[in-house]
C-alpha cells in the first residue's frame, strides 16, 4: 500500500483496477494451489509458477505488486509484478505471465474491460504504453484509455478496439526514442480504417506523470489543442531528419505513400494525398500516382486473417464460428434491434442457463466468445451500462433508459419497449411469453443476430470481388474467394440451428 500510495492511487483505484501484492515467500502461491487441489502442471502451464533445478516450485510473481490482466469480459489470464524497491540485486525489474493457452498478448489490451464503456460513450480511444498510464488517467478522470503494454500492435488488438471505437489517439512520452519504431503499428490502424490521431506530450512527461497534476478537463483540453493527425504528424518527424538531402526527402515521399496507401476509403486517401503534396512540395498528381500503384502492386492490399476472440475457445468449438471481420453498417440491423430490445426491457434478470449472470452479461459473454459484438455504437454502451449496474439493488433496465439523460438513448429505448416478438412455424403465429422465457427466446436471438452478421458479410465480401480485376488483383481475389467460401460454411452450419425464426413486431 505504501507503493501504490506513493504513485498517488486513491483505494477506489486499486480497487477497479483489482491491483494487489504476492507474499514474499518463495512458495506461497504454490503451496496454497496445491492444496485446493490445482495441479503442478496447471500452474507452470499459465506462468503462475515455475520449477527449479530440483523440481520444486516457486512462485514467478513472489514479493512484487500485482497488476492483473482482464480480458474485454472482466476474466483475469495474466498478471505483471513489478519489485517494490530498486535495491534487489540482478531481479527484474518487471516480470510478466507467459503466454499459455488462456493468455496471448497479441489479443488482450490492458484496461479494455475497465475502460470499454467510456470508449463507447465517447466513441474515442487514447492508446498508452503502460498500466501505471492507464490506471493514472483513469484516477484523472479519463477512463476511454487502454494500454500496449509495450508491445507492438497487433490485428487481433485493433479489430478488438474496432469493436468500441474507429478513432484512436495515439500518445507518446515527451522524450520518447520509440516513436519511429512504433510507426509500423500505426500503419496497422490506418489499414484497418480507424481514425488515427498523435499526440506528444511535452518534454519529460509521460501520460501517468501528465495525469498526476491536472484533471479530466486540463487533461482532455490540453490534448484536444495539440493532437494532429497522424500522417501529418509523421510527415513533420521525419522531415525534421532530411534536411536539404534530396535523395533522404524522396524515400520520406516514399514511406509517407506507403502509409496513406493502406487506408481503405478512397476520399480519405485524396484528402491526405493533397496535404501531403503541399508538405513535401511534391506535385499531388504524382503522389496519387503513386498511391495507385501501391495499392495495385499488392504493397497497401490488408492481408486476409481470421479476427481472434479476445479470450481462449474451448477446444471443441468450432474454426468457422470466427470469420475475418469486414466493414459494418454502423445502424441497427433487425436482428440487433430485437437482441437489443430483450436488454432494455430485461437486462438486469437472471433465468435459468444463464450461469448466474443477467440477461445483459450473457449475451455480451456468449457474442465475445465468437468475436462478435453491436456494430452501433450506442448499442455497445447501452449493453455496458446495464451490465455495470444490473447488480445494484433494485435497479431495472427499462425505468433507467427511459429516463437516460442522453436523448438519443432515451428515445430508442422508448421505441425498443413496444415491440414484441413472435415464433412463427409454418404458417402460425404466437407471440412469446417474453419474461418467463427468457432463456430460450435469448438463444433464438442470438442465433439470428449470428446468421444476420455472417449474411451480412458474404454480402460484403462478394461487392468486393465484383470491384477487382482477376488479371491485376488475382492474390486479392483468391483472399476474397477462400473468405467467401469460409462464412459460406459457417452460414451452412447456423441455418439447420436457427429453425422457427424469432421476428420483432412493432
């Protein structure tokens, strides 16, 4: 507690970030596990422990300060320990959890779960590096903030963010030597389509170390007067090393196309093609023309992946339930509206298969657990919010989004309460009991909002194929066909699934 007293977190802090302490005993973890009946194997497997020369084991994390790693859900994988005093001899300063079947840094960002929310609500994201900048700003008052934990971004990283946010700022420590490395993963965010925005914080300072003397407002003001755009400001960075040396200033032309290539919309690219043009003193025409030959030689073109889930499948699930994501509708689909409207109305309620969790918290696990989520961003944050307070007693969806100091939440949720849903068979209607069948008109909504997605990008994906030449484009073709034909099967497996359809009735 004297640690985490001298770097100022309050005990509410400590608290929401879970963050803790290991005995000092070499074996403290290991003997307890142990004797709950944990096996040796599964806690060297998830780093928890390892053993020594003699096969005794010892605990990694022993006498260090606990930050715990949660996935976007709430669900601890990982931990990191740093020592409490410099004066340790050869001990690292820092020690992090293995990856293990459970855990894998390129699909988890630390502060996601505390801090997905805020992201939502304010359709925006500030990336740091570290957990002491994350839980900082957060005691400032900015919670839309994650960190890297020092790790370079990842696809499984940004297509996770994608699902709250496409705008990200960026924020770097006033003396950092890390930027230029870190550019590549920027590059990453501009070809997933996100909105990326840079900011350099002053000289000496870091985002914990900023967080520290000002509050929210100070903090977001001073980033709203000094954040730039990220092609700008890379563009300015490297500039600053050319000097007068043409030969220099034609491959900073070079690597500043490269980046603005990568990014999908068309318009965006043209806006950035000019400003680039008029930084370098290059004529627009050949920054264009060279963006076009980028993009048709293959160099910009995103390569064709499976979006990871953000937590570990069980080993029986089945590949095809995670195609490669596309871009969305950012409006309700009918089938978002219906599984959005069983929450407003009964988001807080338990029924029975619900593993003790609310209506709200076991749609938002079972849509994680395939790497799902809304498309709108207001869906996501309503979601959120009753998950937050479903546990509060008396607490009750409806009554609280009827009377949402946000309008636009208010007025949907007006809307969402007057519709009903009906099973049809053949040609039979009957409308559905909704409260005291929670469980099975839950599962049948999910289904549906499943195939509505997996529809909705084979859709997308074939539009693509239609706008590429087989004789200029064949490598991004046949990524396209084999993501065609993969959310074919999947759309094959949940059609036999579905049966009666669930329809919403205004």
């Amino acid at each position: 507690m004297t640690y985490f007293r001298s770097r100022g977190f309050r005990d509410d802090i400590i608290k929401k970030f879970q963050l803790g302490f290991a005995p000092t005993e070499r074996d403290a973890l290991a003997k307890a596990a142990l004797q709950k009946g944990y096996s040796k194997e599964a806690l060297i497997k998830t780093g928890l422990c390892y053993a020594s020369e003699d096969g005794k084991l010892i605990d990694r994390f022993h006498g260090r300060v606990i930050f715990p790693v949660h996935t976007v859900s709430g669900r601890v994988v990982a931990f990191g320990g740093r020592i409490l005093s410099a004066k340790k001899g050869n001990m690292a300063k820092y020690v992090n959890s293995p990856e293990s079947e459970i855990y894998s840094k390129s699909r988890e960002l630390y502060g996601l779960f505390q801090s997905r929310s805020s992201i939502a609500r304010e359709d925006c994201c500030y990336l740091v590096e570290g957990y002491t900048d994350v839980i900082s700003m957060h005691q400032s008052g900015i919670e839309n903030v994650v960190a890297s934990s020092g790790t370079s971004l990842t696809t499984g990283q940004i297509h996770l963010l994608r699902r709250f946010t496409k705008n990200i700022t960026v924020l770097y420590d006033g003396d950092s030597a890390g930027i230029k490395a870190s550019l590549r993963g920027i590059d990453m965010l501009l070809e997933e389509g996100m909105n990326v925005k840079v900011l350099l914080l002053p000289d000496g300072e870091d985002p914990d170390s900023f967080a520290r003397g000002r509050n929210a407002q100070q903090y977001r003001d001073y980033i709203n007067a000094h954040q730039t755009d990220f092609i700008k400001f890379k563009t300015n960075l490297l500039l600053s090393e050319c000097g007068d040396d043409p030969i220099k200033r034609a491959g900073l032309v070079t690597d500043i196309v490269r980046s603005i290539s990568v990014i999908p919309s068309e318009i965006v690219r043209q806006i950035y093609a000019r400003e680039c043009a008029a930084a370098m003193s290059v004529s627009e025409a050949v920054i264009v023309s060279e963006i076009a030959k980028m993009r048709r030689d293959g160099n910009a073109q995103p390569q064709a992946e499976t979006q990871q889930p953000s937590e570990a499948e069980p080993a029986d699930a089945p590949a095809a339930e995670t195609p490669a994501p596309t871009e969305r509708q950012e409006t309700l689909s009918p089938e978002e509206r219906a599984l959005l409207a069983l929450i407003v109305k009964y988001g807080e309620r338990k029924f029975e298969g619900s593993e003790d969790k609310c209506l709200a918290a076991f749609v938002r696990d079972e849509l994680e657990t395939d790497g799902l989520g809304f498309a709108s961003a207001m869906a996501r944050a309503m979601l959120d919010e009753v998950t937050q307070h479903a546990a509060e007693p008396g607490w009750q969806s409806l009554p609280y989004f009827l009377k949402h100091p946000d309008e636009g939440v208010s007025k949907l949720a007006g809307e969402l309460s007057e519709e009903k849903y009906r099973l049809t068979e053949r040609q039979q209607s009957t409308f559905v009991d909704e409260g005291s069948r929670l469980g099975e008109l839950s599962a049948r909504l999910l289904l549906d909002f499943k195939h509505g997605y997996v529809r909705e990008q084979m859709k997308l994906v074939m539009q693509k194929i239609r706008q590429l030449n087989p004789q200029t484009d064949a490598d991004a073709l046949r990524a396209l066909m084999q993501q065609y034909i993969d959310l074919s099967n999947v759309e094959r497996q949940l059609a036999p699934l579905i049966g009666d359809r669930v329809f919403s009735i205004r």
